[in-house]
C-alpha cells in the first residue's frame, strides 16, 4: 500500500504528458480491473477484446505508447496479435496469460514481448512492471552520456553511481544500507560472473571467510527485496542456487 | 519385377526328344572312341586286313572248308550238303596220271576256297559251279587272281597275309580240327595228315557277300572314320546336350495353362519312393533289351528290335520322369522335405517335441547309459577307439547339459532383470534350448505386458498432468478477476468491521486458491515426470547457506534458532538449482509454518561413504498424530483443520522432484520430533 501511494506521488510529479496503453484481453473484468489501477497511476487506457481490435485501434492512433496482451483471445490470439504488431513497431509489448509454463513465458518473449506477467498477477507487479517499460520506451538514450562516468557501473536500467554512492532502478533511487551497498557495486562490477558466497565476502570484506556465514545470503535477499520488481522472479540479482549469485548482463 | 525367361512348349518338346537322340549319339561315340580296336593300326592307316580281326575271321572261314570238306568225304551224297560232283579230270602229277574228282558248292562267302584230298583225289570248293572255268586250274587261277590269298601245299603255306604267316592257322593245330581229326583217327589208320589235303584260299577282292568278314570291315572302317571325327564331335554334342539342360529344365512343371510349376502326386511322395518306381520302371524297360539273343530268323529281328525300341523308351521315360520330378521338387524346395532321411527327421523331431520334458530327460538318459555300456564294450575289444568314441560321446553329453545350463542361466537373467523393473528384456529364441523356448517367449510377453503397463501408466500421468494444466488456466482467469477486485475493494474503504473482516477472509481465501491452483500443477507435473531437468554439479554448503539466508527474516518472525552443521569439506551433487531450491523452500517454509516457536532447528549435512544427506530436524507445533506415509500423501497436512496456509502437496513435490534427480526423500517422525533426510549421491 505504501509503495503504492509512493509510486503513485512520484508518477503525478514526473509526468507532463498522458502516456496511452492498450490493454486487450478477452475477460472484460479483468481489463476493467487493469484500467482502474493503470489509470490512478495516470495513463490513459484504451481497451481492447480480442486481438483483432487491437491491431484496429493500433492502426488509428499512433500514439500508444505501451500494450498489454492477453495470449488465449477469441479471433486472433496473443502470440499473432504482437508477431503482427513487431512487423512494423517497437511499442513495448507486456504478455498477461494465465499460462504459467516456462515454454509458454519463451514462446511470449520470443515472439516479440517485452515482459510476461502470469495470472492471477500481483498489481503491483504489474504497474512497476508497466511503469518500468514506459520509463525505457520513453527516455531511451537519456543515459547515454552519463557512461562516460568511470564510477558508474549499470546492468539495463541498475545503475551504481559510485560518486555519489546511489543505486538507481528504473530511474528511481534505492536506498541501501553500506553492506548491501558494497554487495551491489562489487557483483555490477563483475556482471555477469557467479560468485559463491565465500568469493564475495572474501572480495567485499577483504578478509578470510570462516565458511560459516550465511548473512551475505541475507544481505542478497533485502537488496533483491529492494531492487526488484518481484524478488521471487529476479530480474537483475539472480541467485544460481548451490553456486552462487551474479548481475544479470542486460545490456 | 524381373521378368521370367519362359521357354515356349514346342521349344522344349523339341528338346525332349533331341535330347535321348544327342544322348545316345554321344554314348555310341564315346563306345567307338573307347573300343580297343588296334589302335596302333590306325594310327599307322593300315587296313582292316591286317588285323587279327580279319586273321581270325579268315581262319574260321578255311576251317570251315575244311570242316566240309572232311565231312563231304565220308558222305557218298554230296548232295545233302548242297555239293555236287562238278567233274572228273585226269591231271598229270609226278609223271602219273592221275584222276581227280571235284565238288562244288554255292556258298555266300566273301572266302573262296579249293581243298584237294590228296589220298581220295577228291577237291572240294566253294565256287559255284557255273564257274567259266570247269577245271582245276581254272578254279585254281579264280582264287589267285585275288590280293588276299593263303595256300598250304606240300606242308609249306604260302600267304600275303602278315597275321597268318606263320602256322598259327595250320589246320593241324586249330584245335577245333584236331577234335574232327582225333574222331577220324579212329576209324582209319591214316598217319600222315599234314599231306593230306592242299589248299588254296583267297578273298575276294571286292567283298560281295553279307558275313562277317563283310561286316568287320564295314564296322572297322566305320569305327575308324568315327574316331577321327569323335574327338570334334564329342565336344561339340556335349555342349549341345548341356545347352538344351536349362531349357527341359525351364520348362519342366509347366502346363499350358500357367508358368508355374504344378506338382502332380508323383511329384509329392517320398523321393527314395519315386526313385525305387523310376528304377523298377526303367529295369522292366531295360530287360526287353535282352531278347535280342537267341533270334535267328528276321521275323524274330523285327520283332526283338521293336521289343528294344519300346523297353529303351520305358526306360527312357522313366529316367524322364525322375528326372522331371527331382527337378520340380528343387524348383518348388520341397526336395530336401520329400526325403525319407527327412520325414524320419521331422517325425523325431515331432515325438521329442511333444513328449514331456521329464520323459525326454529320461530318454536322453537311457540313451547316454545305452552308449557308454557300448562305449565300454568297444573298450574292452579295442581299447584306442573305445577312449576316442566315450571322449565323443562325453563332449556331446557335456555340449547338451551346457546349452541347457546357458538357456537356463539367460531365463534367470532375464527374470531378474523383469523383477528389478527393467522391462527392456527380449530373450532370442534361437539362444535358448527347444525345450526352454515356450518360456523364453511367455518371459518375452510377460516383460512387453508389464513394459507397456507401464507406459500406460505414465500415459494417463501424463494426461492427467495435461488436464490439471488446463483446467488451472480455466480457473487463474476468474481468480484474477476475483484477486484484483477484492483487492480493489479493499480500497474503498468501506465502513463496517464485519466488511472489513470479511474482505480479509475473501483476500487470503483467494490468495491460498492462487497458491492451491500453482501447487496442484507442479504437484502433477513433478510425479508425473514431466519436468525438464537441467542437471549441475551443485555446492550443499552454499545451497543450505543461501535458503536458509532467505529465510532469516521468517525463522525470526517464529523465533526458530537455526543451527546448521556443515561437513569440513565442500561437497557437491548432481542436480537441477531451480528444483533443488524448491525442494529446501517447501521444507523451510514448512518449518516456518508448523515448528513450534521457541525451538531450534536443526540442519545437519552428512557425508555418508558415497552418499551426502542433508537432515532436517524441527519440533512439531501440533501434535503429530499421523503416519509418515500419511504425511506424504497429496493434501495431507499435519493438522486437520485445514484452515492455515499452504495446499498441503509441499512435501509431496518435494519428495517427487528429489526422485526425479535422483535422490532420495524419507521423513522419520518420533513423538513431536519431525526429521526429513535427503540423500542424493556425492558428485565428484
């Protein structure tokens, strides 16, 4: 609740302009449901019911700026509605479906979305989730010339600013404690690479291990609890269970 | 499809009655190219009358004369032989004069002769009468005038031919004269025999009557031109003879009416049966050969030949006959099966297969027994082949009792095998002992039977496995609805406790369907195996240390006090992270669910030999009235209100998804005491 009302404030300063998402799914509660939350964070919704007046609505207004997709639709389903949309736009695509397999979640993002949500889903989730790729979709580039920074280590949209030691996610500040902080910094230093717990006390610590710790493992939980959307489902702190953790290479 | 070469019927008719023609042609050949005929005397080119042949022939001929002649002198009626007395002469002989009687004869001889009796003044020969000349020295001339001559006179021979140059044909010492001379010397008294007679012989130059010398020299001359020939011939027919072969060949079996072979009854007895017929068959054929003997008039020739004519083509057509058969037997592969050695074969074969085992055992028993009393009796006569024939009889003995104890060591395997789950057995009928086959095969069935039992089984897993995901979809689309709407409820903010108390309910009802509907389907999907797993070599310590790191915060919340042991060394196993998390999240959040506060929790990593078990031990907040297979049950938890939170399938996913890596998953319950042991083998 009180991330929300957060999210919410933040949202009402930094929009000037109303960003527009077509939500299509063929339950008409569920898409009323999602225009309820979408619009208290300020967009403008446009509904669809089936893949084919999607692709209608789409070919009217140019000016969506996001598009939430159900896959099981009478008509034209999920998968073919965003092949169809990829052809000739990049509009961030989030899949919504209650098919929860992994190959369904591959066939989703392999066919041109951007992100998969299963249901029932968190709303939460989903509005960090949407907030997340209107944030990318939007100021995409406004980056670019802050990597000149040699104190700036960033995985996606994790960015460490060494200099005025803040951790910022999807444009938006993550307070974290010095430990979590040096945690954070030394695996974005290294993305990409599995360190074992031992390494990265060894490394962040500069002392001997005693094997016996187990609160980096904690630390790594409130980092994830605070920098992902879902810390169950990682996006950026992955956690390689038996062998260690690492910062997703997302670039 | 290959086209058939078919030979047409006439074709083959032909062939059929070419080929006894060819065949006889070439035995005729064979015998001329065989027959001791001096050969020395044809290589050299020389006639026929120089051989002993002729000299024989010839001999026989003045010997006959002779024989007449001898004979005509005690008969006072010549003419009962057919001789008359041509004329009486005066001849003048040592300056006497002399009267000589003279008798002739018609005689179809190629031999003329003139025998004068020198003590009765009598001649005789075989001139005919109506000779030009009348006297003797007219007849005397007629026989000089021929090449071939050979005269006895005043016991000197004169001849021109080699063979009787010497006295080898002296009338004196042909025994079959000495025999006539021997019964004359009884009645007279007459010594001096060798001036008894003279003679003058010849043959005629050219040979006008049909006897024996006329034929031997036909024969020889024939026999000569032959085998100056026989060496191109014989070739040349016997590949003619082997040409027509395939064509008989083809066409036996076939009828007018279809180009396969057709079998007919004789086609379908035994073949020793067949043979014996086509033997008996072809002897009654062949005696009609022997009548040929004892026939003298032409009447009886005809006769014989036609007799030889109709037995050769008895016999020939039984030879055909046989031969047609032995062929359409190859042709159809029946010949092996028409045999007797065969049939005895197939009727054993047939008795030992259907007489039962302990009978057959017996059998062999009494057989083996049989021949070692005679192993032994031979032993005793001779006792190198008595040890050659009992080692023969022991290496069988042993081969028989080993292929038994391999059959039945293979039917063992493949039992055990059946009973440690492998259905992937098939016993090769060929490898086990005839007695043992029913069973190799029933085994067979038996392990395909369980094999797709099983495969069934994991069909309707499979299936069931589908329709849980299928109906979990159908129902998370209403739960969203449901979830989203408390949710928004919530946030009415409606007035009344009792609402807000229900909206509770409502919010963690639908919460809990959302995690029964998730559970159910991972409950199914890891029992029914379908799960990809991707297998790691995992570190236990940093797994434990991770979980229970993300468990901190709960343990906390219940005041649990974790103690974890760990092994001084770093051990590792094979398995999949994800699952492997899943299988310690169930457990620890079990534990954060149902251990009693206060307590302590206890987490041991043993290595045990080559197996590392990770323990986990916690005191019950309920009390555990229940059994551990109980327990392991889906949807069974260790409270029967059921009101808490959780589906009650977490232990049942973990055990399921730690045997799909290959672990093992057993929980051990003692009063209040709840200990879980997983154990999976150590990797290196």
């Amino acid at each position: 609740m009180l991330n929300c009302v957060i999210i919410f404030v933040i949202n009402l300063e930094g929009i000037e302009k109303m960003y527009n998402i077509l939500v299509c799914d063929d339950d008409k509660e569920i898409v009323k449901a999602i225009e309820i939350y979408l619009s208290k964070e300020g967009y403008n919704i446009l509904k669809a019911y089936d893949g084919m007046e999607a692709l209608e609505i789409l070919k009217n207004n140019d000016d969506i700026q996001l598009i939430i997709l159900d896959i099981m639709m009478p008509k034209l389903d999920g998968i073919e509605t965003a092949n169809i949309i990829r052809k000739d736009k990049s509009i961030p695509i989030i899949m919504l479906s209650a098919k929860s397999e992994d190959y369904d979640k591959i066939s989703g993002l392999n066919n041109g979305a951007d992100d998969y949500v299963t249901k029932p889903f968190n709303p939460l989730e989903l509005i960090a989730r949407v907030n997340s790729q209107i944030r990318r979709y939007t100021s995409l580039g406004a980056m670019v010339k802050k990597e000149e920074d040699n104190n700036i280590y960033k995985s996606g949209d994790l960015i460490i600013n060494d200099s005025t030691k803040t951790v910022e996610v999807d444009g938006k500040e993550v307070k974290l404690t010095p430990t979590e902080y040096n945690i954070l910094k030394f695996l974005t230093k290294n993305k990409g690479i599995v360190y074992s717990i031992e390494q990265i006390y060894e490394n962040v610590w500069e002392e001997e291990s005693y094997g016996a710790e187990n609160i980096i493992a904690v630390h790594i939980r409130h980092i994830r609890e605070k920098i992902e959307i879902n810390p169950r489902e990682p996006k950026y702190l992955k956690v390689i269970w038996g062998i260690g953790y690492k910062i997703e290479k997302l670039d | 499809m290959k086209k058939k070469f078919c030979v047409p019927r006439i074709l083959k008719n032909i062939a059929y009655v070419l080929f006894p023609v060819l065949v006889i042609i070439l035995l005729l050949l064979v015998i001329c190219l065989t027959y001791p005929l001096e050969k020395s005397a044809i290589k050299q080119g020389l006639n026929y009358f120089e051989t002993n042949t002729f000299a024989e022939d010839y001999a026989n001929e003045i010997l006959s004369g002779l024989y007449a002649a001898d004979n005509l002198k005690e008969d006072s009626f010549h003419s009962a032989y057919g001789y008359y007395i041509n004329n009486v002469e005066s001849i003048e002989e040592n300056g006497e004069i002399k009267e000589i009687t003279y008798c002739s004869a018609y005689s179809e001889s190629n031999v003329i002769w003139l025998i004068i009796d020198n003590k009765t003044k009598m001649a005789y020969t075989n001139l005919e009468y109506s000779l030009e000349t009348s006297n003797l020295n007219g007849i005397k001339n007629e026989i000089a005038q021929n090449q071939k001559y050979w005269n006895y006179e005043n016991n000197k021979i004169s001849t021109n031919i080699k063979k009787l140059n010497n006295e080898n044909i002296s009338y004196i010492n042909s025994s079959f004269y000495q025999n006539q001379l021997e019964k004359s010397d009884e009645n007279s008294e007459s010594n001096n025999k060798k001036n008894e007679y003279t003679i003058y012989t010849s043959v005629l130059d050219d040979l006008e009557y049909i006897d024996n010398i006329y034929i031997n020299n036909i024969l020889y001359n024939t026999i000569s031109t032959i085998n100056q020939k026989a060496l191109f011939l014989i070739p040349v027919l016997i590949i003619i003879i082997i040409g027509l072969v395939p064509l008989i060949i083809n066409g036996v079996g076939k009828t007018a009416k279809s180009e396969e072979t057709s079998l007919n009854w004789y086609d379908k007895i035994l073949i020793e049966v067949a043979a014996l017929m086509a033997f008996l068959i072809g002897t009654i054929g062949f005696c009609f050969l022997f009548t040929i003997t004892g026939t003298s008039t032409m009447a009886e020739f005809i006769l014989a030949i036609s007799i030889i004519s109709v037995g050769s083509l008895i016999t020939y057509l039984a030879c055909i006959m046989f031969f047609e058969t032995i062929v359409k037997r190859i042709k159809t592969h029946t010949f092996v099966k028409t045999t007797f050695a065969y049939w005895v074969y197939s009727k054993t074969k047939k008795f030992l297969d259907e007489i039962k085992i302990n009978y057959k055992f017996m059998l062999y028993f009494v057989i083996f027994i049989l021949a070692n009393i005679i192993c032994f009796g031979i032993m005793w006569s001779d006792g190198f082949i008595g040890i050659i024939l009992s080692i023969v009889l022991y290496t069988l003995t042993y081969r028989l009792l080993n292929k038994r104890i391999k059959s039945y060591l293979k039917i063992k395997g493949a039992i055990h095998n059946l009973y440690n789950g492998n259905t992937e057995i098939e016993i090769d009928r060929m490898e086990v002992c005839r007695e043992m086959q029913d069973t190799a095969n029933e085994i067979n069935n038996i392990a395909g039977g369980l094999s797709n039992a099983l495969e069934e089984k994991l069909k309707s897993e499979r299936l069931k496995t589908e329709l849980i995901t299928n109906v979990s979809h159908d129902i998370k689309t209403p739960l969203t609805s449901i979830i989203n709407y408390v949710d928004l409820l919530k946030k009415e903010n409606i007035e009344g406790e009792k609402a807000k108390e229900y909206l509770q309910i409502l919010d963690s009802k639908s919460q809990r369907l959302k995690k029964l509907t998730e559970d159910l389907v991972e409950a199914s999907k890891a029992s029914s195996g379908a799960i990809k797993l991707n297998m790691e070599k995992l570190n236990v310590n940093e797994l434990i240390k991770q979980v229970s790191g993300e468990f901190e915060d709960k343990f906390k919340l219940h005041n649990l006090q974790e103690i974890i042991t760990f092994p001084e060394e770093e051990v590792y196993i094979n398995a999949d992270s994800r699952y492997m998390y899943r299988v310690l999240e169930n457990m620890y959040s079990n534990i954060s669910k149902y251990a009693m506060e206060q307590t302590r929790v206890y987490i041991d990593i043993v290595i045990k030999e080559s197996k590392i078990s990770i323990q986990i031990k916690n005191v019950s907040k309920q009390k555990l009235n229940i059994t551990t297979e109980e327990l392991m049950q889906r949807f069974v938890r260790g409270e029967a209100s059921r009101n808490t939170e959780g589906s009650g399938l977490g232990l049942s996913i973990a055990r399921s998804l730690t045997e799909l890596q290959q672990g093992s998953f057993n929980i051990y319950l003692d009063g209040d005491l709840f200990k879980v042991i997983i154990e999976f083998q150590k990797a290196n």
